[in-house]
C-alpha cells in the first residue's frame, strides 16, 4: 500500500505568488507524488495488487482564494488520480483519492510565523486575512486524524470501495453544495452545451 500524504500550501494570490513558491507548491504537492507512484507501480503490477491512496483536499475540488496554487496541485491529483484508477485497475491496483477538510494536525503551526510574501499590493489584504483564518484555527479544526484514518481504512474495506473519500462536516458540506450548484448550472446551459456539435 502506499499513500500519499506529503504536502503543504504557501500564500498568495493567483497574480502574486512569487515563481519559486508556485514551483516549490507543484514540486512537494504534484511532481512527488508521480515519482513515488512510479517507482512502487511495477512492484504492484507485478504482484497483482495493491492500494495508492492520494491525499487530496476538498480545497482540490472547491479551490481555496490566497492557496490557488495548492488547489490546482490538488486538482491535478483528483484528474491523476482517476486516470491512473482506469490504468491500473487490470493489473488488481485499487486508487482511492481523500479529500479532508480542516484536521487537527501541526499543519496550519507552520503558518503563524511564515511572511506573507505577497507581489501584489491589492491582494495583500485577501492574503493576510488568509493567513490570519489559518492561524486562528490552528488547533481548533474539527477533523480528528485518528477518525479519518479510521474513515479511510473503511473504505478500502467496504465491499464496493469508494473512488473517492470526503472527510469531515464541513468539508463534506462544501463539496455537496459545489456538487449541486455544478450540476445546476450544467443542466440550465443544456441547450447552449449541445449546440456545439455538429
């Protein structure tokens, strides 16, 4: 089994993130997990079995305004995920993506005392304000590790496994509501979506 469960997020607008920051994001959140998943794969296949669980986050399904980038790191590995799911699934490899909420880990301490390293003068007061949410909540997050790991061992061992995991209340609620208002608009531009054949 492996999971992927390395990964972080840094400030900063869409416009304003300073380069290194964009690449360090994708480097530790991306391009690390494809290289693990490489190097354990022939393993899998060859035995004819195995789990990849991916750690996501609801922020790679709803975005998250000042961590733009971890959400598009985060949104690659839902669209990696799925693929490498139809890829390896012949060879008895199962993919499970997780896609917490806000846990009870040290990951938002690593905020308190980071710069807000922001290029952008207009967004500096959004990327503050980002920070200041995080590091508010640290330590007050509703999810307990312990139960989501619990969550997601019970999914790898439900008789149909899941492709995908959501964890927590809050979390759970936000991808509801994105999930709704998604198909809502898909069905109301039906006509303006068919028009494009030929």
């Amino acid at each position: 089994m492996l999971v992927n469960s390395a990964g972080r997020g840094w400030y900063g607008s869409i416009e304003g993130a300073p380069g290194e920051t964009i690449r360090r994001t994708f480097d530790l959140n991306l391009f690390a997990v494809v290289e693990v998943i490489r190097a354990v794969l022939p393993g899998m296949r060859a035995r004819g079995s195995g789990w990849i669980v991916n750690m996501s986050s609801v922020a790679g399904l709803v975005g998250a305004q000042g961590f733009g980038y971890y959400a598009a790191a985060k949104f690659a590995i839902e669209g990696l995920s799925a693929t490498l799911r139809q890829e390896v699934e012949p060879f008895g490899v199962r993919v499970l993506v997780v896609e917490p909420g806000a846990f009870r880990t040290s990951a938002f301490s690593y905020f308190r005392n980071e710069p807000v390293n922001e290029s952008v003068d207009a967004y500096v007061p959004m990327v503050e304000a980002v920070k200041a949410a995080f590091v508010d909540a640290d330590g007050k997050q509703e999810g307990d590790p312990v139960r989501g790991v619990q969550a997601v061992i019970s999914a790898m061992n439900a008789p149909v496994a899941p492709h995908r995991i959501v964890l927590g209340n809050s979390g759970y609620d936000a991808v509801v509501a994105m999930h709704e208002n998604a198909l809502a608009e898909l069905r109301a531009n039906e006509k303006l979506s068919r028009s494009a054949d030929f």
